[in-house]
C-alpha cells in the first residue's frame, strides 16, 4: 500500500535537512515511536507502539537508512518489524524529500506499507487516516523541537517537556475516526445540495 503526504516546515531547508540528520531527534517527533538502539552504520532497533480501531499493537523491529542523499535532500528508511504478542508484521519503506518552500521547507513523504495479520485487516481508509494524524503530529514536533534547540535547549531537556512523545491510542484514533466520518459525510451527502440560485 502506497501512502503519499507531505507538511510544512518554517524553517530553511538546510536547518531541516540538518536535522533530518539525527535520527534519535527524528525518531522522537513520532508518536508512539521509540529508538531502543543504535547498530552503527544508520542501523537502529526500536519500537512502535500503533492503536488499530479497538486493537493496540506493538512492533518491535528494525530501521535501517538505506539513502542519504545530501545534495537531493532525500533520505529513505527501510523498517520491519513484529507485533509482540505475535499478532502480525509490518514493513514500510519511507522516502522523504525536502524542497524549498518560500522561507520554509516542503517535505513529501512517500510510504511502501505492507501489512500482515491484526493490522491488515483494517481498510486503506482508516490507515491512510491514521498515517495523516501522525504526520501532522510529527510535523509539529518537528518544528517545536527544532525551535527548542534554536534557543539552546538540550535533547533531555525538550524529551523532558514533551513527555517523551508517546502516542495516545485513543487520542489518536478518534482523531482518525473524524476524518473517516468527514469524508464519508463529503462524499454521500455534499452531492445532493442545491445548487446555489
């Protein structure tokens, strides 16, 4: 499954590019994500912990930056990993390309997602819903964090104000569940207004 997003950045696409550099940072602008350990060579182990409709899962697996292309601005991310309670496996294939955008930074985002098991059984619908709140998470932390660190805040100090950025599952799916009902409200019933006169 193909997901396409992107968001905005107000800061210079240098400075974002910079920070896309340090991967611990990025990691920690993800809700519910977390980096366990770094394998050297742009290899880390870590964990997501995702809210599925009424299932909550886990997984428990790798990241690995397969691409980083500095004069491109493009960095790829190929992950996998496994639900602990064995309930199913994702991988995902990530490319995010930074381009200028007035003062600010454009970032388009590419996912390859493939699902198997507890996760799978949910439309492209709801996990294109959930992929958006995520994004829009991240891109506010992103931008919150770079901030932070522009006024000369530690990593410790900002992790410590944010409360380490884990996900609310709930927080997190009934956000996804109003957008479903927004586009199901746009698509049967916005056809049948009057036209104005």
């Amino acid at each position: 499954m193909i997901i396409t997003s992107g968001f905005e950045v107000a800061e210079p696409v240098e400075k974002v590019w910079q920070f896309f550099g340090d991967i611990p940072q990025v990691a920690s602008c993800l809700p519910g994500a977390e980096l366990t350990k770094d394998l050297g060579d742009d290899k880390y182990e870590g964990r997501v912990a995702i809210r599925m409709g009424p299932v909550r899962l886990q997984f428990n697996g790798t990241a690995d930056i397969t691409e980083r292309d500095e004069a491109a601005k493009k960095l790829v991310v190929h992950a996998a990993g496994a639900d602990v309670k064995g309930r199913g496996q994702a991988a995902m294939v990530v490319s995010a390309i930074l381009t200028p955008r007035g003062r600010g930074t454009k970032v388009d985002v590419t996912q390859d997602l493939q699902l198997a098991g507890a996760a799978a059984q949910y439309g492209r619908g709801m996990i294109s819903d959930v992929s958006a709140v995520l994004m829009r998470d991240f891109s506010a932390n992103m931008q919150d964090r770079i901030e932070r660190l522009e006024r000369g805040e530690s990593a410790e100090q900002i992790a410590a104000a944010s409360g380490a950025g884990s996900a609310s599952g709930l927080s997190l799916a009934f956000r996804a569940a109003r957008m479903a009902l927004t586009r199901v409200f746009r698509r049967f019933f916005l056809p049948y207004q009057p036209a104005a006169s």
